[in-house]
C-alpha cells in the first residue's frame, strides 16, 4: 500500500476511534477500567438484542429527534469509509463478503472495547448500523468503479 493510503486509513481510524470510544470516557481510574465487577455490570446493561435499540430510536418516545438521528445516521456514517477504503486500498478486499465481514469485525472490536473499559455501551444495534454503513461504502466503491469504465 503506497503512503498516501497509509495516511488515510491512519486518520480514518484515529477519527472513528475519537468518535467511538472516546466521546464518553469514563470519571474512573485506569485501575478500575478492567475490574471484574465493573465489566458485569456493563454487560448486564448491554443491548445484546437486535433491532431493540433501533425501534427506540425509530418509534415514538422521549428522546429529540436529533439524538435519534445522531444515533442511527451517525452509526452508519462512520462506516461508510471503511466500506469504501478497504476495497479500494487493498485489491483481495474486493469481495462483497470480506468487506461485510470486515466492517463487522471492526464494529464488534469497538463495542468489546467499550464493553471492557467503559468507553461507552455495548449495543449489537451499533454493530448492525456500522456494518450497513461498511456496505454502503462498498456500494459506492462498485458504482465509483463501474463508473470509472464507462469513462475510459
């Protein structure tokens, strides 16, 4: 991979890490990020049931619009480079499975991650909505290179 695309996968992940997992970072000390007990007691608030969030979010309830909004379109948002660099940056990558099952393996990564150390809250719906926006991306890297033949 040539350096310019080193570059932007570098900034790509240290932005998504910044949105992800260090918007919330947790009032505790280091030694008590990975306390046992700690780490139950965000596994039992996590949302390990898909759809659950989501129908919070897409239903009628208490919370503002823009939150829902910031919730389902910024989850698929993140992604959405991923689904389009990966393909782009690395030509065994193109396959419509690897590029889903990348983008999952990174989702599932963050939500570990904040399951471990408190960065945030576990949630499966997190995982569906990063995972669509991974496809979305990869939509676009076939339309852009489908595109580009017509024109040459």
């Amino acid at each position: 991979m040539r350096a310019g695309k080193w570059i932007v996968w570098i900034v790509y992940l240290f932005l998504l890490t910044q949105f992800i997992l260090l918007k919330h970072i947790p009032p505790l000390h280091w030694s008590e990020l990975i306390d046992g007990n700690e780490i139950v007691l965000r596994w039992q608030t996590a949302n390990t049931a898909p759809f659950h969030t989501i129908g919070l979010f897409l239903f009628p309830s208490n919370l503002s619009l823009s939150i829902r909004i910031q919730n389902l379109v910024g989850n698929v948002l993140l992604f959405v480079p991923f689904g389009f660099l990966l393909p782009v940056s690395s030509g065994r990558c193109r396959r419509f499975f690897l590029t889903a099952g990348a983008a999952a393996g990174l989702s599932f990564l963050y939500e570990v991650i904040q399951l471990v150390f408190g960065f945030g809250s576990f949630d499966v719906d997190d995982l569906l909505l990063n995972t669509a926006g991974g496809l979305i991306g990869y939509g676009l890297f076939i339309a852009f290179r489908k595109r580009k033949r017509r024109i040459l």
